[in-house]
C-alpha cells in the first residue's frame, strides 16, 4: 500500500486512485441491492399474502434492522478498520436478495427482511468511514461523488428490476442481481484502501456507550433535516402533485425524478466545488438553494413549477448529507466509525421517521404547508453549518494506509 504522506508537506494526489475506485464500487453496490429490492417487493407481498398494513410492518423491520446495526458496525470499524467491516458487509449483504426471494412465511420473511436492512445500515457505515479514509490519503474531497455512484447504483438496480422480472422471472432476476453484486464486490475487493484504526481508537471501542460528545449529535441532527425533506419528496411528492396541484398521472411522477436527478447530477459536482470553496460555504450554500425550492414547491400554483422546486431543493440537499458524513468522520478525540454511525443512525433514521410524520401533519393542514414548512429544518442546518469545517480535516491529515 502507499507509504503515509505528510500532513504538511505532502501532496494532494490524483483525481483518480485505485482507493477511490475501489470504495466507489461499493457505494455503488449497496445503492444497486436496495435499487433491486424495490420492483421486488409487489411479488414479495403477494406471495405471502400481506395487506398494506402487513407490508408496512414488514418494511420496517428493514429501518429496525439499519438502526441496530449502524452503532455495531460503528464499533466493529475502530477495532478492524472500515475496509475489513465493509468487505464482511459486502460479502454478507450479496445473496440476502436470493433469501428474500425464496423465504415462505412470514416470520422467515421478517427475519431475512430485518438482516438485509441491517446489513445494508452496517456496510453503509463502514463505507463511508473508508470513504473519509481516502479523502485523507487523497487529501481532497471524494465523498459526494461516492454518495453519487450509490445513487446511480439505486438507478441501475431499480430502473432494470421491473423489466427483468418480468422477462425472466423473479427467481431468475435474484440470480442476476447476485452475480451482478458478487462481480461489483470481487472487482472492489483489491482496490479498498485498507485504512488501521489507532490504538487510542481501539481502546475507545472497547468501553461502552455512546459519545459524549455533543458534536457527532449535532452534526447528525443536520444530517436528519436534510433526509427528513428528502423523504418527504419520496414519499409524498407525487401525491402532492396529484392532489392539490391537479397535475396528469405522469406528471406527478416528474417530482421525485426531478429531485433525484438533480441530486445525483450535483453530487458528483459537488466534490470539486468542495475543494474549492470548502465544506461551509458549499454547505451554507447548499442549505440557501434547498430552503428556496422547499419554498418554491410549497407556494407553487402549478404542478410544473413545484417540480422545479423539487429539482432546486434536490440541488441543495444534495451534498449536505456528504458534507455532514466527512464531518463525523474528522471529528477530534471520537473515532471514525463512532462518529460516522451516530450521524447515518440519525439521518437515516429521517427517511423512516418521515412518511407516517408528514402523513399525519398533512391530514390536517395539506401538504403545500409541509413542504414550507420543511424549508425551517434547513434553517436549524444552516444554523450549524460552522460544524462543517470539520470535514475539511479530511484535507490537513495523511493517509493511515499501511
């Protein structure tokens, strides 16, 4: 592996490494599996004969499962470091689709349901843990770019899902997806940077509890007001559209797409931005563009113009989440993987707590006004933006390759 480099004195590598590629496969991977999940889960629910209810049940288990294994993985990273935790999940997570796909009861179903959730929230952690590791090896920002490969992984994994099921079988599709993650992982598996935790943080791993710390809160606090808005707009986005702003059934679907290609074109922008700005000023800015299409999409008249408010708020939120997961990984005294499972913990915790939240608010007041409303949870992020800079020490320190 590459010898350390001076935090000082050394330079700021390639735009294009090995390590770079390698945790970028595994972005890539986990956005694919959940991709693929998704146009599964009609002939999942049929085959066990579940109602609305039974279905919403079963799909949080999934969030259960994440919420369980973030903080284990979390600690798994500062005593094994995020490469080996990451190739463990990776490895685990790729045939749980095959389980999924041939569980017969419910109970079996619930399990495999809760392992895959719980895998996925663990190789999320410990990827982006080896993420901020290649940002200090690099000495440049990486992490929007990756959160943008999961994303287009979600793309892939979803967009073919449908047609595959149905040309080739549901069975058939699980056995593609699974080679398909296989090849993903075994192409990743020499590239990982293999980062060794200190011994201060693997003597940190073994006490228990929680951090301290109010920063890792904090910061997981931003990163929850963003993915709150976000799974709003998933959620809710296109019945929004539908219902109060009239528009066609095709064009109600334009709102999510609308967010997410915005989001996804963004982030892989967003890293050079970052380099040149710096983690607070991308972060206030992102945080002004977000609050004005929140804003736009909530006064909207018509649906077209909420669907550019969707597009302007996929824009700002794009490279907070990526901002606020560096941060946790730099933070001074609190180990990467400690840190980082706090705030993905938190901000994943945004995309289960939003939907019955936002559902119960709207019954009473619309969903125009929670979408305005939405647009106050940016201004608490703006609010802490300071705590950004903590992502720009990715910057100041070398590499603990070995």
């Amino acid at each position: 592996m590459d010898s350390p480099i001076s935090p000082k004195t050394g330079p700021v590598t390639g735009f294009i490494t090995r390590e770079r590629i390698g945790v970028a496969l595994l972005f890539l991977m986990n956005g694919f599996m959940i991709g693929a999940w998704a146009p599964k889960i009609p002939e999942f629910a049929a085959r066990l004969g579940l109602s609305e209810s039974s279905l919403g049940l079963m799909i949080l288990t999934f969030g259960l499962g994440s919420i369980v294994m973030m903080p284990l993985a979390g600690s798994q990273i500062a005593r094994l470091g995020s490469s080996q935790v990451s190739k463990i999940g990776a490895v685990l997570l790729t045939p749980t689709l095959l389980i999924l796909t041939f569980v017969g009861s419910i109970w079996s179903a619930a399990i495999a349901v809760c392992l895959f959730g719980g895998l996925i929230g663990a190789m999320d952690v410990a990827m982006n843990a080896n993420a901020v590791a290649v940002e200090k090896q690099m000495r440049r920002a990486i992490m929007s770019s990756c959160h943008a490969f999961w994303s287009l992984g979600g793309l892939i994994g979803s967009s073919t899902g449908g047609y595959l099921i149905e040309q080739i079988g549901v069975g058939a599709h699980a056995v593609l997806v699974t080679v398909a993650a296989a090849v993903m992982v075994a192409a990743s598996w020499p590239l990982v940077l293999r980062d060794v935790p200190h011994p201060e943080e693997q003597a940190a791993a073994k006490k228990a509890g929680l951090p301290t710390s109010p920063l890792p809160w904090l910061i997981g606090i931003m990163a929850l007001f963003c993915m709150v808005p976000e799974g709003a707009v998933l959620d809710w986005g296109a019945l929004y559209l539908r219902n109060e702003l009239s528009a066609s059934v095709t064009l109600s679907g334009f709102g999510f797409a609308a967010f997410s290609l915005a989001m996804s074109i963004m982030r892989f922008a967003g890293d050079v931005i970052r380099d040149r700005f710096g983690a607070v000023t991308t972060l206030r800015a992102c945080a002004v563009v977000a609050m004005i299409g929140l804003l736009v999409a909530g006064f909207a008249p018509t649906a077209p113009v909420a669907i550019v408010g969707f597009a302007l708020a996929g824009i700002g939120i794009s490279n907070i989440v990526p901002i606020a997961f560096s941060a946790a990984g730099n933070l001074p005294g609190i180990a990467a993987g400690v840190g980082l499972s706090v705030v993905t913990t938190m901000g994943y915790s945004g995309i289960l707590v939003a939907p019955s939240a936002v559902g119960f608010v709207a019954e009473h007041t619309g969903l125009a006004r929670v979408f305005i409303g939405l647009s106050a949870l940016i201004i608490v992020v703006l609010a802490l933006s300071s705590l950004a800079r903590h992502a720009d020490g990715a910057h100041e320190a070398g590499p603990t390759a070995h």
